[in-house]
C-alpha cells in the first residue's frame, strides 16, 4: 500500500508508521495510525450540571468506550461504569475530522480529542446537560506476574522450545527481538507449503492447571466480528478459551472471554488494541471411566483481572461444527494456541500442573 492512497478523513495512515516498526512482525502491527492509539480506548469521568434531583445527577459516573471502525470511523459506547454488563446509555458512529472524532444522535452530541471526550445530552425541550471524560489505561493487576516455584514456563522470551505444531512439526511462529511471539498464520498458500503457520501446541501435555497468559491483538482497522484479532488457547487440546478484538463489543459467546459457542464471559473485559492483556485460568480437567464421561472440565477465568467465569462448566468441546462438540478428548492434552490468521501476540506464559 502506498502512503498517498490512505488519506482518509484527515487520518494519515502511513504503509509503515516509524512510531509502530518495532511493534511486530506482521504488517498489521505497523500499519496503524497515531490517532487510533491516542484516541481509541476506555474513558471515564462524569456527568458536570444535571440538575438537581435527576438521574444523571444522583447516578453521576460516566464512562465511555471508543473503538475503531475503520480508517476515520470510530464506534462510540457511553455506560455508566466499565467492565459492568448493562444496556449502554448510548451507542453510536463518530467520524474523525482534524485529529477530533465528532459524535451525534439521540440527543447525544460530543467530540472526542486528546483532550479527552466532552459533549452533552439533551431531553427534550430541558436544556442539555453537560459531561467530560479523561482517557484512562487499566493495566491488569497481574502484567508482568512471575511463575512461581514449580511452574512450567511455556514462554519465557528466549526461545520457542515448548512448543510445536500438530504432528510434530518444527515450531514456525515468530519471536521477535523483545522475547514477544506472534502468531505466523498459515494464511498464504506458498508458505504454507514450506510448513508455515497453522496452531501450536506444547509438547508437553497438561490436565488439571492453573495458568498464566499475556497477549494482545493489534488495530486492523476495517476488520470485523471473528476475522478480527481472532486467536484462542484451548485446555486438553481441545476447549478454547476465545482471544478476540471484541473490545467494547457486547462481550457474546464468541468474543473475548467466550468459552467458545459454550459460555459468555460475565462483563466483557477485552482491552483496547495494542494494549497487552492477561489470563488467569483455574482450569480442572475432564474425568473420564472406561470411555464414558464422568465429569465436564470446570473453569474459573480472570481476563485483566476481572472475574468472567466462576467454577464453570465446559459441557461439551467448544467446536464451530455441532456435531465435533461431542468429539471430546480423553486425559491429558496439550495446550493449543490458535493460529486463525490474525498476528497476535503473546508474553510471558507459564502454568502450574495439578490440582
Ligand atoms: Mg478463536
């Protein structure tokens, strides 16, 4: 792509920004516009002069999600707190003209900037009330969380011995120089045939564990729904706990956080693009008798340190077809990373075996 055919709406979206050229391997990491990092994300503030008495006055947090579309569109969502499950107070389209999203409807009108986001609400014939909201990054409180003594570190930074593809094959994923690995997807056909890309999986196999992940997914402006930062790690080979740019979504059975097709998370706690996010899985292996199932695995899951599953139930395996859901693995299984054709990344994981 060249630089002269990007310019959209004021948003110069270089083929390489300089700002991202370390950020990953794939394009998608590089091709991202300093607005949508300035910009995009949570927000939170509140409502200044509802007048005494109303809603907005005894209920005065507000906080706002904004996401990008594509290049120079963005989606907006206004709720009163984050990471909480509830009706959005509104949601819509913002454009993006000089560096300043500009937002409209419902009686809603605003402008988000560096700034931060300002606009009002009107009801009626009453005068609009007013609101300002500062941007806010929510590290997770577990980034950075050390493998304690008797781990198994399966991604340390140095190299990628753990890990495999299906049937043996040589690892093919990237590590990059800062120790990060990222998803070398098994998208286009010539590589694949040099045995590039597709899932890995540990050598090693696991059954009850508690484990630890960081990862992250880049902008991808223009991308959508499942093609969308899309990975996922699955227990026993075979249960996948989804990865997905769902950030700011409704948080459904198939975005970040889903058991996959099997369970919603409790909020969605998906982060922005480009920020690095973490897992925190209590996971307790399927028990099986003489090729009968005793027991379904159980799951208690933080995602950035939010609780989205607790003690839950995994019924049958988290596979797209119906009829593979009852193609269910038997013991210990490896645990698989996703290639689904997005460069994810990956940091830091480890997991401790046993009960
Ligand atoms: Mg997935």
């Amino acid at each position: 792509m060249k630089p002269s055919s990007l310019l959209f709406a004021g948003a110069l979206i270089l083929s390489v920004n300089p700002l991202f050229a370390a950020e990953g391997a794939s394009p998608a990491w590089t091709e991202v516009a300093e607005v949508d990092v300035q910009l995009m994300g949570d927000y939170e503030g509140e409502w200044l002069d509802a007048p005494k008495g109303h809603y907005y006055e005894i209920n005065k947090p507000l906080a706002a999600q904004v996401m990008n579309v594509r290049p120079g569109e963005y989606f907006l969502r206004f709720n009163q707190e984050l990471d909480h499950r509830a009706d959005a107070y509104f949601e819509g389209k913002g454009t993006l003209e000089g560096g300043v999203i500009r937002f409209e409807g419902n009686g809603w009108k605003g402008e988000v900037s560096k700034d931060g986001l300002k606009g009002t609400c009107g009801q009626g014939n009453k005068p609009p009330i007013q609101f300002s909201l500062k941007k806010v990054v929510r590290s997770s409180p577990t980034l950075g969380a050390k493998p304690p003594e008797g781990a198994v570190v399966l991604l340390d930074g140095k190299n990628l011995d753990a890990w495999e593809h299906g049937g043996g094959r040589p690892v093919s994923w990237h590590l990059l120089e800062n120790g990060v690995m990222e998803v070398r997807s098994a998208a286009n056909p010539e590589e694949r045939k040099q045995g590039i890309g597709g899932d890995i999986q540990t050598k090693q196999k696991f059954g009850d564990c508690k484990i630890h992940l960081e990862f992250r997914y880049p902008v991808e402006p223009g991308k959508a729904g499942q093609g969308r930062g899309n990975s996922g790690f699955f227990f026993q080979g075979d249960y996948e706990v989804q990865i997905l740019n769902s950030y700011g979504l409704e948080g459904r059975w198939n975005e970040c956080g889903a058991l996959y097709k099997t369970s919603p998370p409790k909020v969605n706690a998906a982060r922005p693009p480009m920020e690095w996010q973490t897992y925190d899985i209590d996971y307790k292996a399927s028990v099986w008798k003489d090729g009968k199932k005793v027991s379904s695995p159980r799951i208690t899951v933080r995602l950035n340190g939010v609780l989205i599953h607790q003690d839950e139930e995994i019924p049958h395996a988290t596979a797209h077809a119906f009829a593979s859901r009852f193609k269910e693995p038997q013991g210990d299984g490896p645990i698989r990373l996703q290639d689904h054709s997005n460069a994810i990344q990956f940091r830091n994981i480890w997991l401790i075996p046993g009960k």
